[in-house]
C-alpha cells in the first residue's frame, strides 16, 4: 500500500481542496492534455486496431462493459476501440487530444477506459494527473492498461 499512499499524497498536493475538473475548467489546459505543448511526438503512439483492443475485449467478456452503462475511450487513438464497442451494442465515446479533441465528451462515465495512455506520458507529474483525471470522471469502474517496460522506452514511439 505504500506506493498508493505516496501517490495519493502527491495528488492531493497537486490538486488540494479541489476536484480536477473544476480545475480544469478554470485554469489552462495541463501540458499533458495539451497536445501543442507536448515535448514529444505522442500522437504517433496511437495503434489502430482491427479488432477490440485486448484489454477491452477482456473487460467486455468479464461483464464490465454493459449496454445499459456508459463507457469514454480516454486517450482513444483513432477511435477504432470506440467503434467496436459501439458495435457490440455498448454506448462508447472517445477522447484523444490529438485525434479526437473534441473536450465535450469528457463528462462523467460509469466507465472510462485508459489503456496504454500513461506509457506515453513522460513526466511522472503528468502522469499523475492524468490518472487523477480518469478517476474524477469514473462513476463505476477504472480500466487501466500499461506496460511496465513501456516507461523507459516513453520517446521512441
């Protein structure tokens, strides 16, 4: 638990007395969703996908993803993953700073789905804003996705 209590320590420093999105509504937008502010070419770290992503596919067979809820694709890529849970009837929208920046669809949902998103994102301080980011908008459930190698290689995608 000690690394969770560190990270929760961090978080609350970063952001006291306030939600995030409150925050972000009244300050610039953070560097790390800002994507003509980001030292590297993040963008480029987008996989299409021909098929459900296999995270996603696993949450779906496990009955976390359900039609009658709500899912956003945070950090979406292409979209591809939004299409194909839209396709299996579960109501999905997706938001990526630089493929599909359209910030209306970052509203609360029950589920918000953030695969491989953090990887890309090198500083540690961003990285915990955006992890606080999703859990603001998650009313039911957190899909995380990492790789735990994928952090000192974040700059050659």
């Amino acid at each position: 638990t000690a690394p969770f209590a560190a990270l929760a320590r961090q978080v609350e420093k970063a952001f006291p007395n306030s939600s995030l999105l409150h925050a972000m509504a009244t300050q610039p937008l953070p560097e790390w969703l800002d994507c003509t502010r980001w030292k590297t070419p993040r963008w480029k770290c987008a996989i299409a996908h021909c098929t459900l992503s296999m995270p996603l596919r696993l949450a779906l067979e496990r009955g976390l993803l359900l039609p009658q809820h709500t899912t956003l694709d945070f950090g979406c890529g292409r979209g591809d993953n939004v299409k194909h849970l839209r396709d299996r009837n579960v109501p999905c929208v997706g938001f990526d700073p630089y493929w599909h920046n359209n910030t209306s669809e970052l509203q609360g949902s029950d589920t918000v789905s953030s695969i491989y998103v953090l990887n890309t994102i090198e500083d540690s301080t961003e990285r915990i804003q955006a992890l606080h980011f999703v859990w603001e908008l998650a009313r039911r459930s957190l899909l995380l996705g990492a790789g735990y190698k994928a952090f000192s290689q974040i700059s050659r995608c």
